[in-house]
C-alpha cells in the first residue's frame, strides 16, 4: 500500500543531530515516505541521505520562509511533516496524525502536543509550554477547530502551534503560506493566513514528538537578536489594536526568557 504522508526532513548545513531526526521518522509504526530537501546541498547531508537510500530535493534559498514552501511542496502525498532537522518524532506520531484523517477530512493543519529537549534533557512542561498548551486548550472540542473565531481565537495571544508538530493536508493548503520577509515567525504568520481560510485545525493532545532548545538554532538567536520581540508585535497587530498589542508583546517576551538553556 502506498503511503499517504511524507516527512519531508529539512536540511541545513551540517546539524550533528540530523541523523537523529531521520531515524525517529524512519521507525515509526506507520510506514510514511521519507524524503530531505535542503537549500544547502554538502556532502555530510548526501552521506545521510545515502546511508538510509533516501532522496534528496535540491532547492534555490530564497528566504526562511521559502525554504519551508519548498520543504512543504517537495512531497505529492496528501499529508506531509516538515520535519525540522534538529527534532525528532515518536514512534506513533505518524499513525495517530492519519488516524485523525480519517476522522477529519477538512483540515489544513494537523498538529499535535510536544515536549522540548534541552540538553539532551527530556522537559515535558515548562512556562513557555504551559502557555501554549492554555491557549490551545480551546481545540480540543473540534467544533472549535472547524470556525474563523476559534482558529483565530488560539493564536491571537500568541503563536501557541509548534511548527515541525504540525502535519500539512495539501489539498487544503494553498502552496505558499510561509513566504515573507520575516526571521523567525514564519510559522505563526502562516497560521494566521490559515486560520482565514477554509480548513480545519485539528489539535491532538498528546506529546508525540520532541523540538530541541539549543543556543545554536535559529530561534534562540533570533530570540537574543530582539527580532522575535519585533515580529511578535506586526502578528499581534493582526489580531489586535496596537495598543493592546503592545500590552501582549510584554507579557509574550517574558514567557520566551524560558527558551535560554
């Protein structure tokens, strides 16, 4: 039987943990395809890619959020995973993901709860995850999930979905949604022109992959940059007057303080 869903395991440079990442896909209880896209074409991501016989999709850079539409586009499955690099999926990710297909047909995004690794430190609940787990806490009745109101109603305190959890329905989802000019909130940018659009948002509560807090990805460096600071406040102002905005963005920051090692 054909496999409906695709991780698409997006590469960059030479992350030591990219082995790791293609190993958690590999071995899942589902069988899904397995394929890595990368803008950074080298020879340690060719040696991976031989090592498990799996493809490699050469893109053209363009911007952060490119590269995720192309990452996104690589696969012609109906489902597919943007996995990040440096994360890694449990062995049941995958099954419970198509499980909820089945039940969901409409949905844009399936997604699922996550723990963070620190360390090599398994941390399954800290400020910045309790925050988010509150402001999704509104999906889990999937009535919710299916209106405007309740998409938007999850997003507009902050950018409660963990983007390399999330599991794309491509029929459902325009080609390019994270294409911008920003740094670090491609994701919640592109959930917010989701949540716009027809297509459910189906929310899975159980921790069923792993995204590693290092001082060496993007996010904690854009975080001590004080861009993310910046970025938060243009998507709050997509929800919000700016002065409440404003208000938001304070309280937003704080909680990111816990993503320091």
């Amino acid at each position: 039987m054909n496999s409906i869903h695709t991780f698409v395991v997006l590469a960059y440079k030479e992350s030591k943990y990219l082995e790791e990442c293609v190993k958690s896909v590999l071995c899942q209880s589902y069988s899904s395809s397995v394929i890595i896209a990368t803008t950074t074409d080298n020879d340690y991501i060719r040696e991976i890619a031989n090592k498990y016989n799996l493809d490699v999709i050469i893109g053209k850079h363009t911007n952060i959020g490119g590269d995720f539409d192309f990452a996104k586009n690589s696969s012609k499955t109906e489902l597919v995973t943007i996995a990040h690099q440096d994360d890694i999926y449990d062995f049941d990710y995958a099954k419970i993901v198509i499980d909820n297909y089945d039940k969901y047909k409409d949905a844009s995004i399936i997604f699922t709860d996550y723990y963070e690794i620190r360390n090599n430190d398994k941390i399954e609940s800290n400020l910045n995850l309790k925050i988010k787990r509150i402001l999704l806490f509104p999906l889990r009745i999937k009535k919710i999930g299916k209106s405007k109101f309740g998409k938007r109603l999850v997003l507009r305190f902050g950018n409660s979905i963990c983007c390399p959890a999330v599991t794309f329905v491509n029929k459902n989802c325009p080609k390019e949604i994270f294409k911008s000019n920003y740094k670090c909130n491609v994701d919640w940018y592109a959930w917010e022109k989701l949540s716009k659009l027809n297509g459910h948002f189906v929310f899975i509560p159980k921790k069923l992959m792993g995204h590693r807090i290092s001082l060496s990805t993007t996010t904690t460096s854009i975080i001590n940059d004080g861009i993310r600071t910046k970025e938060d406040y243009e998507i709050l102002c997509k929800f919000w007057p700016k002065f409440i905005a404003k208000i938001l963005n304070r309280f937003y920051r704080n909680a990111e303080k816990s993503n320091n090692v």
